[in-house]
C-alpha cells in the first residue's frame, strides 16, 4: 500500500532522526502471490499433476478479520481480510479471497481442482473461461449442459489436461455469483522453445497479472432483483484491481484502503497479463501514465506487436502486453475508466494502480486521481464502437495472428455452414420481471419498464438435466425445434436455442446488434473454442438484418481471410457486425452468450451442439444426475402385516454379527459427487506427503 503524500510526513520525519523503512513495511506490502509448485518455469517433455482446492462459502468484506482497516493498514493485510474499496458487504469467495487463488501451470500438464460447496443455501459451479477442455467437455463447468449443480455441502472433482496456452481466467457460473467474488487467474505458459514472443520481453511474473472488474456496493442477486422488479440500477459503482482500491465520488475519495501496487526494475521489459471480469456493461478503458505498451497477445492467442498508449477491454477479455520500464524511476499511476453504464452520464465508475519502480520513494504519483483527468489516447486498441477505419484505433480485425499457418479450409471463401444471430433488447414480457395482465410491459411506466435481451427474439430457456450426459431426459417439446417461433417478434418466446452442427464443419457466425433499443455493447464468449475474427464495423447508431444480409450478398461485407486473430470473446458494435469462423472439430454442447452477467442470467445464449451424441467422449463414471420428480401422488401400498406407527416394534433375534454381514453384502451405493479418496492423492500428485499438506489443508497420512 502507497501512503498518500500528507501521510508520508511522518515517514520522512523518521528519516530525518536515523530511523529506516523495513523492506516488510506494512504502508507498501504486496499480496502474498501462491507459490504452487506447479507454477515453474515450463520444459518441454515435463510435466505434472497439478491440485488445487477451492472452498466456496458466503463472506463479507471488511468484516472482523479485518480489524482496524484500513486505520492501521497492517490489519488490511490480515489472513482473510478482503478489504476490497473499503465498502462493506456480503461476498462470494475462494478460499476466503477476491480474486481467488490463481491457477498457473505448464502446457501438458494435468489439473485437478476439488471444489468444495460451502455455501448452504446456493448450487454453484465453475467455468475455465478460455480452456476448451478437448476430450473433457463434461468439465466446462456449465449447470445443466455440461453437469448438474455443485448441491450445497458437496464437492464436484474438475479434471482436464492443460491443452491451450495463455491468460485464461476460472468464474462462477451458476446465476451471478462471479459479481459476487467468485473469480480468479488461470496461465497455461510454455516452454521458451515454442514462446513466440520470447524475445520481446525479459520477465513474465505472477506479481503482474491484473485482474480488473466493475464492482458494486449491494450483493449482486439484491441488485439483480431490485434492478428488474424495482427502481434499481444495472450500473457498477468502482472498479475493483486484483480486489483492491478505493471509492471515488469523482474525483473525492471516499476510502483510504490498498491499492494494488506492480513492482518494476528500471531497463527491463515486462509482460503484463490483464483479465477482464467484468460483471455489467461497462467496457474498460486502461491508461499508464507516460507509458505506452506494446499488446501481443489476446485470449491466449498471440498476434504481430503493436503498440498503443491505450486499450479497451470488454467483459471476459484478456489481453497481454509488454510494458518496457524505461522511464524515470518513480510512481505512475495505472489508470482504469468504465465506459457504456459506467461512464459520466451515470457512476463515473474509475480506479487506479500503481506503477512503482524499484528504488522511488513509497508515495503516491503526484498528478490528480479522476475520471474526468483520464487522459486522451493517442493510438487505442480495441475501441468502443466505431468504424474500423476509423483514426487512432486498431480493432481486433485489423490484427494478424503471429502463427502464419494458412487454413485454407476455413479461411476458404464459403463455409459449410454460416449461422446468423441478430439480437437486440425488445418490449416482450419476460416472465422474470413482467406478467400481463397485472405488470405487463406495456402496462407500467417507464420507470418500470425491463426490455429482454435475446438472439433471434428467443430467450434461451435452461434445460433440468444437463445436455451433454442427460439428453435422453430431457422433453422434446423444451427445444427450439420443436416449436412455432413465427410470433416472437410480437410476443415472448422462450425455448432451449440449439445449433446443431456436424463435425468437422467449417462454421461462420454472423453476429448483428440492431441498436434500436439502446447504445448498447454486448461481448459474446464462445465455450469450447476459439474462433478467427475475420470481420467487424459499425454501420450507423442502428441497423437492421436485411441490410447486412443485403451488403453480405453484394460483397461488400469486408472480410480479412489472411492471418485474422484469433479470440473466444469479442464485441459487436453497436449497430453493427461482427463475423467469426471457427472448425467445429470438438464435440460436445458448447455455450455461446452475451458475458455482461444480467444478459446471461436472463438468456441471452445459444448452444452449439457439435456432433452427435455417439461422437461425444464418454460421460465420466459414477458422473452425477439430476432433474425433475413429478410423482402421480400416488403413495406406495403397504404391505400385508406390515407394523404401522402406533404399534412396539419387535426385538431382532439376530446379533450384531448377523447384522454387520448383513451390511457387508449391500452394494455399496456411490456418491454423487466427484471426490478424490484421500488414498489415492499420492498417486494424482506429485507433491510429497509435507507439500501436499501444505497445499490441500488435508493430512495425507
């Protein structure tokens, strides 16, 4: 933690009598960074079993663990203090920690994460955004396609092989628990053999992953509730970095508590591994004072350099960057503004970091702390919704994928299959927050009135067993297929959204954001995948699917089939377009959906089904189950002579010797969790029996 400058008084007083700064002084000490042994330098050919244990539980930020924080700021850094941006309230963790415990690993090696529900009044669940779990989509970590729910007081076994490189991150991905705390990194880095940028940098560290979401100051699910049935707002009120910060009333500070702080040495190149996880519409624009960088790679995928002095990330991007310290040494801050529904017109949402160079003195950067101070770029990746031509800007088109490998087949001028998904926010009466004829949308004011995010006027409708291991449970009539969507542009339509797509097709999806409701910005994730972006632009403040349709089949939708990059999230402009192509050469149920969390929550997703059922891997053995009981009320008969309540049961002739051979020859009945037997640690584990305590809580012996 940086003092302010007012602070530091007393600190050069001291130096003025003798005295020193311990180099553990609590005024600027770092988070503890884990030293998992799986987090190494990766070799090519060595590899490892990899454990982690997550314990999921309801929390509160600045609670007692907290002490006196941020008063005396020793007590911020406390075991499970969470101090965040100095604002109490319930929380969702990890281990007791926001972001959560980081998972870094090697190409190749083996992961096996226990997640452990401690929350008594909640399912959850975990998805490794950005992994594409090749040969394990049972683990993608999504309630009812691809398992069932975490039940309270269980444990789910995630086992998957690291098979994709980069900045990956783990969320939540039951209701909106991710807005809740339920985050965390997630690094596949290779050997330096096959690192194609190797050479542009010197250190790539754990200290500088940067997590950065918009926060608010009330439990998501309260939020969530008030903002559709009452007057509450979907806007975030701060940003938060790798969980800490202030509150700001623009530019008055609200709360003294930590900042984060990146450690640099002067001379030496950095690389810098930003997740974005981002709860609402509120883009973010990241600043380094009198630094630009040099972006390289994007959602695990490396690009040809360039360099920028500023960038827009969107819900579920991650984007890393070089940053060469070869300014002053001194303090610079890292600054982060939300744009869309956090920007001026409604919580000015913004948060800093800082930049510290070894050897400057422990204070603050001296220039003012605002979001209307946010400097002007110069040359911005990624904007926010503009054309592709325009100045000062490189959107994710205009970038090259550093691998140069031609696909010739999906880069070929037709694909086998082009899929298109319109989408805006329309006034249909979503049952969650609207009901004709006492509430309906058109019945209440605006104030009231809640428009539904959908593709193709449908909302995505959840099935009550998972699509991947319970397909045959699951009702006919619940499918899209199945149904007469003919007036869903009048009323609402609600069904389970599959695309059915053989494999090893080449598919093209055309995404189109109308605009015509709101100014809005959605980024789409795409699950099990990554996909080429090939196409992008903003035709006006609105558009509509005729017209791209119409530009599509007179050529004049410009696609870059030469080396486009690759990501598994990206944005659409608003009234615009985006086009994606990607080999659908992984079978299995794979989610794609809007990533601002009330989008998702109120079915803003489709489902690619790749392949067929008998071109799926096997379900894992003893996999759990789950769905509806609908009983005919029926109660069983009972049977003749049977005992009723009222009556002495009978003494049992048998001895306990009798009984206890009795049990031995039941089955044994197995759980339905996926658990380790503590027996069998050491054999998934490369840990010994004094590591492996120290790391899973557990006694191995």
């Amino acid at each position: 933690m940086l003092r302010t400058t007012r602070s530091w008084w007393v600190v050069v007083w001291l130096l003025m009598l003798g005295s020193a700064i311990a180099e553990d002084d609590p005024h600027y000490q770092l988070p503890s960074v884990d030293q998992h042994p799986c987090n190494r330098a990766c070799v090519e050919g060595e590899h490892m079993t990899c454990y982690y244990k997550f314990t999921i539980e309801k929390y509160f930020a600045m609670g007692k663990a907290c002490y006196d924080c941020p008063r005396n700021l020793t007590d911020c850094y406390r075991e499970d203090c969470v101090s965040l941006d100095g604002k109490a309230r319930p929380i969702t963790t990890v281990n007791r920690r926001i972001p959560g415990p980081s998972v870094e690993v090697c190409l190749g090696d083996k992961i096996v994460v226990d997640v452990e529900n401690m929350m008594a009044d909640d399912s959850t669940s975990i998805h490794w955004h950005g992994h594409h779990q090749v040969r394990s989509p049972y683990m993608d970590g999504v309630p009812f396609v691809t398992q069932c729910p975490i039940q309270p007081l269980s444990v789910f076994r995630y086992t998957m092989h690291a098979d994709n490189q980069g900045t990956l991150f783990w969320h939540a991905h039951t209701g909106v628990q991710k807005a809740d705390g339920l985050f965390g990194a997630f690094i596949v880095r290779v050997p330096d053999s096959v690192n194609l940028h190797r050479d542009l940098y010197d250190d790539d560290l754990s200290e500088h992953i940067i997590t950065v979401t918009d926060w608010t100051h009330q439990s998501s699910m309260d939020k969530y509730i008030s903002h559709v049935q009452g007057r509450g707002t979907n806007k975030g009120d701060v940003f938060l970095v790798n969980g800490q910060g202030r509150f700001y009333n623009n530019t008055q500070r609200l709360t003294d508590t930590p900042l984060a702080v990146f450690k640099v040495q002067k001379g030496r190149r950095y690389r810098f591994r930003l997740i974005n996880s981002g709860v609402m519409n509120c883009p973010t624009e990241m600043y380094i004072d009198k630094h630009n960088v040099t972006y390289i790679s994007s959602d695990g995928y490396d690009f040809d350099p360039v360099v920028a002095d500023s960038l827009v990330s969107y819900a579920g991007e991650r984007w890393d960057f070089v940053l060469n310290a070869n300014q002053e040494v001194g303090n610079y801050w890292i600054r982060f503004a939300g744009l869309m529904d956090c920007d001026q017109r409604f919580t000015s949402a913004h948060q800093v970091a800082v930049l510290h160079y070894e050897g400057a003195p422990e204070l603050e950067p001296k220039e003012p702390v605002g979001y209307a101070l946010h400097p002007k770029h110069t040359m911005q990746v990624n904007p926010l919704n503009v054309k592709i031509t325009e100045p000062n800007t490189i959107s994710v088109p205009n970038l090259l994928a550093t691998n140069k490998t031609r696909d010739s087949l999906l880069l070929s001028e037709q694909p086998d299959i082009q899929v298109v998904l319109s989408y805006d926010f329309n006034p249909v009466d979503h049952p969650g927050y609207h009901k004709t004829p006492l509430y309906g949308f058109k019945q209440v004011n605006s104030t009231y009135k809640k428009y539904t995010p959908q593709f193709n006027y449908v909302t995505f409708k959840w099935p009550h067993s998972p699509l991947m291991s319970q397909y045959k449970d699951i009702p006919k009539d619940l499918y899209c297929s199945s149904q007469d969507l003919s007036s869903c542009k009048r009323e609402y339509c609600e069904c389970a959204n599959i695309i059915n797509v053989p494999l090893n097709s080449n598919v093209e999806l055309i995404l189109i954001d109308k605009g015509k409701t709101y100014n809005a910005n959605h980024p789409f994730h795409l699950h099990g995948y990554a996909f080429r972006v090939v196409g992008m632009d903003r035709l006006g403040q609105n558009t509509k699917v005729h017209v791209v349709k119409s530009l599509d089949e007179s050529g004049k939708l410009v696609r870059n089939l030469e080396n486009p990059p690759y990501k598994d999230t990206v944005t659409v402009p608003d009234g615009g377009y985006t086009i994606l192509r990607f080999h659908a050469n992984n079978p299995g149920y794979w989610l794609f959906h809007c990533h601002i969390e009330y989008h998702v929550e109120e079915g803003m997703v489709v489902a690619f089904k790749i392949g067929e059922h008998e071109e799926f891997p096997p379900t894992p053995v003893n996999f759990p189950k789950c769905g509806d009981f609908l009983s005919d009320g029926t109660l069983p008969n009972k049977p003749d002579g049977a005992d009723t309540a009222t009556e002495k049961p009978t003494k049992s002739d048998k001895g306990p010797d009798d009984e206890t051979k009795k049990n031995d020859e039941k089955p044994k009945e197995t759980s339905n969790n996926m658990i380790f037997n503590l027996a069998d640690l050491e054999e998934i584990s490369n840990l010994d029996p004094e590591k492996m305590k120290n790391f899973m809580n557990i006694d191995p012996k």
